[in-house]
C-alpha cells in the first residue's frame, strides 16, 4: 500500500478596498494583505475604489464589480476580502455577481483567532465572538452561507467546539448564553487570581501593542517562556504570566496579552475584556511597538486609544520601541521616555528593566529593627511578607536589616524603625 501526503492548497485571495478618505488606504490594505497570509491564503491581487461613500448593494461601484468579477474567473480566485466590514445584503449581491466566496476584514480576523486559539478560554472567547457577529447576519442563502455546513476555508473556520454552524436564532443565542456562563466562571477565578495577588502584594507589568510587534520575543528574552515567536500577525492568543526578577531584586508578574490592530472588530475586545482587564489592571504596561515599521508612530496610537477605552492608566504606560537594530535612524514620535530595544538581540534589557523598577509603585522599604527577645517571634513575619537581608543578636535583642511592605510598617513602628 502507499501513502500519499496531502498537500494543503493555499486558497486564491482577491484583495478589494474602498478608500474614502478616512485613514491610510494603502497601509490599511498592505495590512489586509498580511492578515490573509497569516490565514494562509495566496495574495493574487489587490482592487482598489476611491468614493465618497460605499455602494449600499455592493460596497464598489458596479463597473469595479465587473472588473472583480472578470478577474475572479481569469484566475480562479477563490476567496474576495474586502477591508471594511460588509452588510449580509452586500456579501450576498458581490457573491452573486462574482460566484466567489466574498467575506470581509471582520470575518477574516475572526478566522485568524479561531484558528490560533489553544487555551479553552481562547476557544471559548473566539467562538462567543463569532457567534455575536454572526447574530445579526444570518439572513439570505448566498455563497457565504450555503458553503459554511458542508466546505471550509478562510472565513467560514468553524468556532471552536462547534461541530458545525447552527443558523437558528434560538440555538446562538442558547449557545451564547452558555458561552457567557462558562466565561463568566473563568472571570470570577481570575478575579480571585488578582485578588490574591494585591494582597500577595504580587505586582504585575503587562506587554500590550500593535500584533507582530515583537512582544512574545520580549517575554521569551526576559524570563525564557518558550512562547511561540513567529512573524505573522496574531500568531499568538492566549494571555501568558511568568516571574520576572528586577534589577534590585524584586519579583514580578510579567503578562503577555493578545495584540492589537487597527479597526479590531468590537466583538473581539468585548469577547477578551476579561483577559485584556490583566493588562489594564497591571501596575506597569509596556507598550511594545516595532520601530522598523514605517506605520510605528500609528501602531502606538492604535494601542494608547484601546487602553484608554479599557479604561486603563495611561501614566503607568512605557513606550518601547522594539527592533531598533532594523531601523535606520529610531525616531521618538513625541515619546521622549520610550526605551530603545531589540528583543531578538537581547539589546537595552537592563534599561528596560530600570525603566520598570522606576515606574513601579513603591510597596516596599529597607528598614532596620531593634526587636526585644520577648518579642522577636516578630522576625518570622518578615521572614514570611518580607525580605530578610540580616540578622544579629545583641544584647538589647535581636538586629534586623529587612526590606517589608508597606502594609507590615505599622507592626514594626515600636521597634524604631530607621529607614535604610
């Protein structure tokens, strides 16, 4: 008997934008593009509009459909993106002139994170989006929908756990409520994860930025996590924690978080609230941006703007910009206190790291204690919240030199605490 290998056949992918003038047509494109590669289709080409408002039947004009169709045909293109987000009326009508699978930016996204989650919170925070984005789209019998029961491909990935795609309004909406339910439970233990923390008083630095910015190569550079490094956009999902040790010695909760990008579909951030709440809660955020980018200064931007609609603490904020060894001449952007970076290289660590040890809220000092015998059971408390640095009996009793939280303080007041 022989055995033959399978080889997968990227699919054909035809690119389309509109450009009405309301941000950078050609970098949001080019991104699209990366994005369909990262879902492993073949780029073939890009169509491209310029209009003052898109077409309410079919997003282009209809001499630009003509040409998208004729080109469908030619090259047996098996997929169209468009890079805005389209109505279930228009996937239907562009699909019907072109007999082409048509999905849209949204849906692309949405196949890229299906198909990157590991964890069951990632499955279960993808699958919640999806079926939000598909609530209100389950109308008609085009291309889209017909082929999502029986054939695959890019944008019609199945959400994960999903045997296959129920188009009942009832049965979503049962399945989101049971989503949410499972969600809700993984909340509340992450709550207590945190709590636990604050009063461990355990502080946290998250890595947030733009996606492909480097930060899973940052989080293996500084604590060796072995997380998965490559460059393709959203290559990695899952939120990860590892210890990280400060220059003074302090320990830290370093957190990698899902990546950002321009236009991330509401369904999604809703979806990783939770997750993305690890990040705004943090004591420190590093914005993590790739400087070798041409559209770095847009990247930081994207990323400041999310933060702040999560409500996170924009003081608390490091710019870092990454790949420095790429660029030619690293510009600042108006961030004069960016720290410069390659984490590929393992260049401008120990800045880095001095940078969070300064930013980092002081919950800690040196103190030195004079503590009587019949009171040195005391010692033990240090040795178990606090650092003990040494310790000497005397005559009066027993010298200490320790670092302690802040929160031990008022116990030690009547040993003459003296700062170190």
């Amino acid at each position: 008997m022989t055995l033959h290998e399978n080889d997968m056949t990227p699919e054909k992918a035809l690119l389309v934008g509109v450009d009405l003038g309301e941000y950078d047509f050609e970098e949001s494109l080019d991104e699209l593009g990366e994005l369909a590669r990262s879902a492993g289709a073949e780029v073939l080409a890009a169509v491209t509009q310029k209009k003052d408002r898109p077409d309410i039947a079919t997003c282009v004009g209809s001499g630009r459909l003509e040409e998208i169709s004729e080109y469908c045909s030619q090259n047996d293109v098996d997929l169209v993106i468009f890079d805005c987000e389209l109505s279930p009326t228009q996937i239907r009508n562009i699909e019907k002139a072109t007999d082409t699978r048509t999905i849209d930016r949204t849906m692309l996204i949405l196949d890229i994170f299906a198909n990157n989650a590991t964890t069951s919170e990632g499955k279960l925070q993808v699958e919640l989006a999806m079926l939000r984005y598909l609530m209100n789209r389950l109308t008609g019998k085009g291309i889209e929908m017909s082929r999502q029961g029986g054939q695959g491909g890019i944008g019609a990935r199945r959400g994960p756990g999903e045997s296959k795609l129920e188009t009942d309004r009832r049965h979503i909406r049962r399945r989101v409520h049971y989503l949410k339910e499972q969600l809700d439970e993984i909340e509340k233990r992450r709550h207590l994860t945190r709590r636990r923390r604050t009063k461990e008083n355990i502080q946290t630095v998250a890595i947030v930025g733009y996606t492909n910015a480097g930060k899973s190569t940052l989080m293996n550079a500084l604590t060796d996590a072995g997380l998965l490094a490559e460059n393709k956009l959203f290559a990695t999902l899952d939120s990860t924690s590892r210890s990280l040790k400060l220059p003074s010695g302090r320990n830290v909760l370093l957190i990698d978080t899902v990546g950002f990008i321009r236009k991330l579909p509401h369904h999604l951030v809703e979806a990783f609230k939770s997750t993305l709440e690890d990040a705004t809660t943090a004591d420190t955020i590093l914005n993590i941006c790739d400087i070798s980018s041409p559209e770095a200064h847009v990247h930081l931007e994207v990323t400041d703007k999310i933060l702040k609609e999560l409500g996170a603490d924009t003081d608390m904020v490091i710019p870092v910009f990454n790949k420095c060894d790429l660029a030619e001449s690293p510009e600042l952007f108006g961030y004069p206190n960016a720290v410069k970076i390659s984490a590929a290289k393992k260049e401008g660590l120990d800045a880095l790291l001095e940078a969070v040890e300064n930013r980092l809220p002081q919950t800690t000092k040196k103190v030195h204690l004079l503590i009587p015998f019949p009171k040195v059971a005391v010692a033990a408390k240090i040795r178990g919240e606090g650092q003990l640095i040494s310790e000497e009996y005397i005559e009066e009793g027993l010298l200490v030199e320790a670092v302690v939280p802040l929160t031990l303080l008022h116990e030690l007041e009547e040993f003459e605490v003296v700062d170190g």
